[in-house]
C-alpha cells in the first residue's frame, strides 16, 4: 500500500513559483520564455542633486531597478579612511617632487577629508550602495536595443555601465527582491548622496482611482490622474492663445467627468461643443433671437427678492452701460415698483414664486416716473428710457419674455453662437445666474463650463455678485471651468484676481511673447518654463496643481479627437465621410428609416435632406415635456394631423420599451392598443390621443366611450391642449401628454 506525502504550503508555493525552464547564457539568463540581462553601476558621479535617478526610473522600457544599501561599521570607515588618507597625501606629495599635476588626486583627497571630518562631528554616516538594471525581453534584438537606451541613461546622469558577464545567474539573484547581492559591486557614500537618491519617481506616479486622466507628463509620460474635487476648491482655469488647444483640453475633460457621472452644464458661445453634447445623449438650448427658450431678467430663479434686485444692477451695468448713481437708485425704485405690480412682496418669500415683470413693464414704469419728474430729473429718466427701449421695441426685443427652459439631462448645453455679439455678455450672465440657483438643489458632483470668459471679464467690475459664485461653489458640490484667451482681463479685473485665487487647478497652453513676462510674474515661472510656453504646441502646456508645476501633453484617443477636434481640414473630413457613408446607406440609423420620428437637433444636414426627400416633414412639437422642439414626422396616410399622428406613435414607442404587444390604429380603434397576458387572462388598454375641442363632436365621442368601455380593461383620453383636460375628464378618464410616462409605467408595474 502506498503512502501519499502531504504537500506543505511552502512547497505548494514553490511548485506553482517556479520556472519550467532556466537556462544561464554568457550575457543573459533565459527564465522561461523571457530574456533578462543584467547591467551594473561601477562609477558614479562626484555630485548629484535631489532626484537624479528620476531619469532612469521613469524611462520608457521594461525594466527591473534594484539598490542594495548596506550601513557601514564608524569606527571600521574612520580606520579605514584614514588609511586612504595617508596613501592619498603620500600619491599626492610622490607626484609633487616629480613635477606632475594631478588634479583628480587632489579632489579625492579633499572629499575623503570632509567626509572624515563630518563622520567624526556624527554629522554624517557612510553606506555601501550597489545598484543594478535588468532589461527584459522576449527576442534577442530587442533586448540590444533595450541595452543600448538603458546604458545611454545610465550615461546620461554620469553613472559608469557595465554588463558582468559571465555572472548573469548572480545579476539575476541581485535583482531578484531576496535580499541577496551576488555582485557585490559597491560604493560608500554618505547619508546626505543616499537621501538624494529618494524619492525614486516624479509627483502624481501614484493613481487617484477617483481622478480622470488629464494627460501626460511631457518628461517622462507618466500619466497625470487628479481629482479636482479632492482640492481645496473645485474651479480651473484654461488660458491659452487661439489655436494653443484650449477647447481640446475643455473637451477631453468634459467627456472623462461625464463617464464619472459628473452632471455639467456648458455656456458655448461659439456652437463648439454641439457635436459632444449630441454625442453623449445631453441636451442642446439653444438661446437666440428666434428661439422659443429665453430667460427673463426679472425671473428670481429661487433668489431672495433683495439679492435679485442688487443682481439686476448689475445685470443694467451690461445692458445699458456705465450708470450713474442718480439712474442706479431710479431704476432700484422702478423695479421694486414693477414687482409690487405683480403682487411679489419683500417681506412675503411665498408671493415671490408669482409671475415675475419682464422688461415692458421696466419700460412703462420708467415712462410714468418721468411725467411727475422735475425738468432736471426728466433727461435722466429720458436717457434711461432710449436704452432701455431697444430690448422692448428694438433689435433685442426677444429677451422682453417669461423665462422658458426645462433643464432635463446630465450634460447641457446652453448654445448661443447666433445671439448678436452685443448681447452674448448679458446672455451669458443670465444663464450663469439662471444655473448658479438651480446647481445648489443638491450636493452631487457638478460642473459649470465657462467658455470664452473674456466677454462676461470685460464687465467683471459690474457683475461682481456672479463672481461671487466662484468662491461658494464648492459649498453645493460645483466645480467651475473658465475657459479664456484674454491674458489681460483675467490679470487686471478684480474679478480675474477672484478666478485665479479661487481655482485649485490652472492649465496654460501656447502663450504669446507679449504676455509671458507678466504671466511668469503672477505663475513664478522659471526660464525653462516661459520658453516652454513660448514654444508649445497645440496640446501642449503647465498644468498647475497642488503647488506642483507639470509639463503637461494632452492626448485625446482617435474616439474623442473625432469628437472634439476644431481643426477644418478634419471637420471636412468627416463631413466627406457622412456624405459617403449617406450615399451607400451603411452604418447610421436615420439612413435605414426604422423610425416614424427623429428629433431634428440629433440629425446633421445630410440626414435631415435624406428625410425629407423620402416623406418626412418638419415640425415644431411638443413631446412628454413641456417644451417644443423641431422633429422629422413620417407623413400620415390618413387625413389625421401631424400632431395627432406624432403623439400616438410617442406613446406607442414608449409602451414597447416594456412590451412588444403595443399595436397602433388608424381605424375605428383607439390610437394605441397595448396587450398584457397573465396566466390565461389577456388585458388591453388603450389611449385616445384627442387634439380637438370636445364641443366639435360630443356625439362621436359618447359612442366611443360606449365602445371603448365594453372592450378594454382600462383605457384613457390624452389631451395635446392641457386646458381641454377637465372638460373631458367629466367623460371619462383623461391624462395630458406629461403624465403618459408615469401612466405606462404604472400600467406595465
């Protein structure tokens, strides 16, 4: 009978640790299928400063680096380095009598007679260090070439190279984490050379698991992974020249937060980040002259009725232009007036949730003042009145309306490329304000975008309580980007010296040579660093965080550079692409027409020609929210109207997102017909979308319930008109089109 021996842990470790296949050559050692050639230090440099191995560590290659560091016995190195001494004095005075200068002989000897001196004074204490490479590889040639760098690294920081052949087996032992140095080629050197050699690597080599990659060190390409909401303050800045990558580095940043689930929102008065916003399912506004979503001035936006009128100063410092303090206190009693008019009290905070004014009523009341105003007083409010009446009867009319915007997803962007330049500041401070009240609802991690903020610093010193935001934000979990090219704004306005002091992480790019000595000034620049700036190109620049300054490559994948990317040959490039790929309907979902409806603001010109070349039309609709938007509607085949026909297939599409039992009719039937089998019982329910009066056909309608009432489970009018709902709902039950979701829902549940 056999006996079977146990296996220990210890030799269960062995077997599963231990090559299958070793084989020990002249200038290499063959572990398996890999190569390994050890490379030894046998000189070193006489003077090294703080991190001199940095070079060696953070070199590109695959690599070991291991240093043996041995303290030495006191009084054995005094002994013994006062024997150096005496045969260095001896070499020196023998060379002296025959003539001979020899200047090493005489450095020797003055660094072993300092040293001596220090470790007799406990200033100092001596080591033996041995420092070794292993160069790895799985092909010969590529092990020379890893060689060669290695030793032209080596060579680089004054380190003497040498391959111990013969010994690779010991070099393969002295690399290994054994504690054991075969070699054995040391050198002394004291505690202050020892600590130089640490620490081994370059700031941020350790990995925020939390952080999002910014980009590459330019030395050594380590990646920069930082978190901004772990600083002290959540904000940065981007400053650059155009054309220096600016809006790159913005970009790559916003794509790398959203896939941390960073809810932003992003002020673009250029239309450049449309293209990321669709990308990544987020929702455009646009805000121009033509558009139906605006911002009303007077809204409060969740602000106390005092703090808006003190913003609203400011906001007229932009509109109107430099005021006196004669127009700031008539216009403060107009618009307290103006409020009162609507019922919106100071001292009573549920009044402030009534309709605000909007800027007629700033117009009219501004009108009545002067008819009771004394001669003198009649120019002020006359002067007050031609600027005010441009945005009630002029050119910028299309801000004298109620607010109108629904901010729905997790990326939005407010567009305002095709606002009149005069306008975009005031535009841009009222999305700010807008945004600012509705970002503090939570703490969850937020960022604001803010780019070309040279127009909104241009009237830094009116709008100093905007600017406010930059040093509370944090405080609700809010990061803000700023995004400028104007060095002298951002350096001279007060509001410029709020940024830089309140932003945790600052990024330069590309810098012009007449702005650079007044940069180096307020970011301590070095030489090195301004020619950097001077010199770099688009992607390139100093990242500035905690107190460290980087040289900083951004490097976006092919994905993202395919989104981002401002440069118009690539632009043409893609739109040559979309134009081909249109042609042999391939690989986009709109050129398969599987769909009664797309959402005209996800499809690009191409697209929406296509469309409408095979029966789609245009329409401005409302879905399940309550704001419209411009959609492609596959044409109905009956004599039912577009929004008739738009909504059923709504509700039917969204009913499928449960259940593949959703039938749409256009017969007698109900518009939209959804079965449910459980066990042996089959239930139907049904909508009736109704875009008329009730009043047009009360006959047709009471033979529908009839017959509707015998044949459905459950079944529901939807009204397009939410005004017609209590009317119908005295018929029978009626929902209007924002509350179909939670109904089918709820039907499905």
């Amino acid at each position: 009978m056999f006996k079977i021996k146990k296996e220990t842990n210890q030799e269960t470790i062995t077997r599963l640790l231990k090559p299958s296949y070793v084989k020990n050559d002249i200038d290499s050692i063959t572990v398996n299928e890999q190569l390994t050639r050890t490379i030894m230090a046998v000189g070193y440099p006489r003077k090294i400063k703080e991190g001199w191995l940095n070079q060696i560590i953070s070199s590109e290659g695959n690599f070991d680096l291991s240093m043996h560091i041995k303290p030495e016995n006191i009084q054995t190195t005094i002994t013994q380095l006062n024997q150096e001494l005496i045969k260095q004095e001896s070499d020196l005075l023998s060379a002296q009598i025959k003539g001979i200068i020899n200047p090493s002989l005489k450095l020797q000897h003055q660094d072993t007679l300092n040293i001596l001196e220090k470790l007799q004074k406990g200033e100092e204490k001596l080591f033996n260090i041995a420092l070794y490479i292993g160069a790895r590889a799985y092909e010969k040639n590529k092990l020379e070439l890893l060689t060669k760098k290695i030793i032209a690294e080596l060579n680089s920081i004054m380190i003497i190279p040498k391959i111990p052949y013969l010994k690779m087996m010991d070099g393969a032992k002295s690399l290994y984490p054994i504690q054991e140095d075969k070699l054995n080629t040391n050198r002394n050197i004291p505690s202050d050379a020892l600590a130089a050699c640490f620490p081994f690597t370059t700031a941020y080599l350790n990995i925020d698991n939390q952080g999002i990659l910014f980009g590459l060190n330019k030395n050594n390409n380590i990646p920069i992974i930082l978190d901004p909401y772990k600083f002290a303050n959540y904000n940065g800045l981007i400053l650059g020249t155009s054309g220096g990558g600016k809006s790159l580095t913005a970009k790559l940043f916003i794509l790398r937060n959203i896939l941390r689930g960073v809810k932003t929102i992003i002020i673009d008065p250029q239309g450049e980040y449309q293209e990321l916003t669709k990308a990544n399912n987020g929702q455009i506004i646009e805000i121009n002259k033509n558009s139906d979503t605006i911002i009303n001035p007077f809204d409060l936006m969740g602000k106390d009725l005092g703090e808006k009128t003190m913003s609203l100063i400011d906001l007229f410092n932009i509109l109107c232009g430099e005021l006196t303090e004669v127009q700031k206190n008539i216009l403060d009693k107009a618009i307290n007036n103006i409020y009162q008019q609507k019922g919106i009290l100071h001292d009573d905070p549920p009044t402030w949730k009534k309709q605000p004014p909007i800027m007629q009523d700033l117009y009219n009341e501004i009108l009545l003042q002067k008819k009771t105003a004394s001669k003198m007083e009649k120019m002020t409010y006359e002067a007050l009145e031609n600027r005010i009446q441009i945005y009630v009867k002029g050119s910028f009319n299309f801000i004298n309306k109620q607010t109108n915007l629904d901010l729905e997803k997790n990326l939005i962007s407010f567009n305002i490329a095709n606002m009149p330049s005069q306008i975009k500041p005031v535009m841009m401070y009222l999305i700010l304000d807008f945004v600012h009240k509705k970002m503090q609802k939570d703490k969850e991690r937020k960022t604001l975008i803010i780019d070309e903020a040279w127009s909104l610093l241009q009237f830094a010193e009116h709008s100093k309580s905007i600017f406010e935001l930059i040093k509370t934000a944090r405080k609700f979990g809010l990061g803000i980007l700023i995004i400028t090219q104007e060095v002298q704004d951002l350096l001279e306005s007060n509001a410029g010296k709020t940024i830089l002091a309140n932003t945790s992480w600052k990024y330069l790019s590309r810098q012009e040579p007449a702005t650079i000595n007044e940069l180096a000034e307020k970011f301590h620049l070095n030489q090195e660093e301004q020619n950097y700036l001077l010199t770099a190109i688009p992607g390139e620049g100093l990242l500035f965080a905690m107190n460290d300054h980087i040289p900083l490559k951004v490097v976006p994948s092919p994905e993202e550079y395919e989104l981002i990317t401002t440069n118009p040959d690539e632009l043409k490039k893609r739109e040559d692409k979309l134009k081909e790929l249109g042609e042999v309907n391939e690989n986009l979902e709109v050129y398969k027409i599987d769909k009664t409806y797309y959402e005209k603001s996800e499809l690009n010109s191409q697209q929406v020609d296509f469309l409408k070349n095979n029966g789609f039309e245009e329409a401005r609709l409302c879905g399940f929210e309550k704001t419209s938007k411009n959609y492609l509607i596959k044409k109905p085949t009956t004599n039912e109207s577009i929004e008739h026909y738009f909504l059923a297939e709504l509700i039917a599409n969204e009913a499928r997102k449960y259940s593949n039992k959703v039938y749409t009719k256009q017969t007698s039937e109900p518009d939209v017909i959804i079965e449910i089998q459980l066990d042996k019982l089959l239930l139907k329910y049904a909508f009736e979308v109704e875009t008329g009066s009730l009043k047009s056909r009360p006959t047709q309608l009471q033979e529908k319930i009839e017959k509707n009432d015998g044949k459905y489970f459950n079944w529901w009018f939807v009204v397009t008109d939410k005004n017609q709902k209590e009317t119908y709902k005295k018929l029978h039950n009626t929902l209007t089109r924002t509350e179909i979701q939670q109904k089918i829902k709820e039907i499905f549940s």
